[in-house]
C-alpha cells in the first residue's frame, strides 16, 4: 500500500472509530509511535491506543471528522473536527461539544503511523466554557491583547 492510500486508510480509520474498532487502528501505527495532544504525551502503541479508550471512557458519541488533508513525502497535514458530549449529572440530553484541529502525521519506511501530534486550543474549546477560568482567560487576553 503507498503512503497516499495509507493516508486514507488512516482517515477512514479515524472517521469510524469505535471502541471495537480501536485494533484496527492500531494496526495502522508503529509500535513506537509518538503521540501527542494538549493534555497527552505518549510513546508506543498501547499508551496511545490508551488515550482513544479513555476517550470512549469520558465522552458520549465521539465522532472524528476529516474536513480535508495534505501530503508531502512522509508527512500528512489533516484538519478535523472532533464531535462530543460530555456526559452530566443534570441533563438527561447532554450538549454536543466540538473541537476545531490540525494533526501532523509522519509515516515511516513501512507506512506505519511514527509520529501523531494534535494542535488545538484547549483554552478557546474547553477551559472558556468553565466560568471562573473564562473570567480568568478573558482577563489575560485583555491585558496580552492589541489596545484598540
């Protein structure tokens, strides 16, 4: 399978993942991948097939969608939006929650997934919903920000 093939084949595996199809997955990594998010740093294949299982663990219907992708020789460019709801107490229709991102992924010699890292905001998509640290965030962006 060449690499752009084996791209797609790593997209599609994104687009449907499911705690039962997590093996397949991991088919398409390294054994020594290195994976990395804003909350994660991880080498090897069980630390990462980890975090998608703590994943399925803490979100209710996650869902990866792939808007577009790029490749130059060993390395993919994908720009995703990662769809959720957080699970709560106090709502019986929790509200679904999305996360806007870029990931960089290096293939190695066999096309095998070496290298997985996430670039996102978590303080625009995550900690800004939590009121005392938006008052915090905005309070900083305030001061660090342009007068206009």
């Amino acid at each position: 399978m060449d690499r752009p093939q084996r791209l797609q084949s790593y997209i599609e595996a994104f687009e449907q993942l499911t705690p039962e199809s997590l093996s397949k997955l991991g088919e398409l990594f390294s054994e020594e991948v290195y994976f990395k998010d804003p909350f994660n740093a991880v080498n090897g294949k069980p630390a990462t097939i980890a975090i998608f299982q703590h994943m399925f663990a803490t979100t209710q219907n996650p869902k990866f969608i792939v808007i577009d992708a790029a490749m130059e020789g060993d390395m993919a460019m994908l720009y995703w939006k990662f769809h959720f709801q957080l699970p709560s107490k106090n709502s019986s229709n929790p509200k679904e929650q999305m996360i806007e991102g870029m990931s960089r992924v290096c293939f190695d010699e066999q096309d095998l997934v070496k290298e997985h890292i996430d670039y996102w905001d978590p303080a625009e998509q995550i900690y800004s919903q939590v009121p005392v640290i938006s008052w915090l965030l905005n309070l900083i962006r305030k001061r660090l920000s342009v007068p206009t």
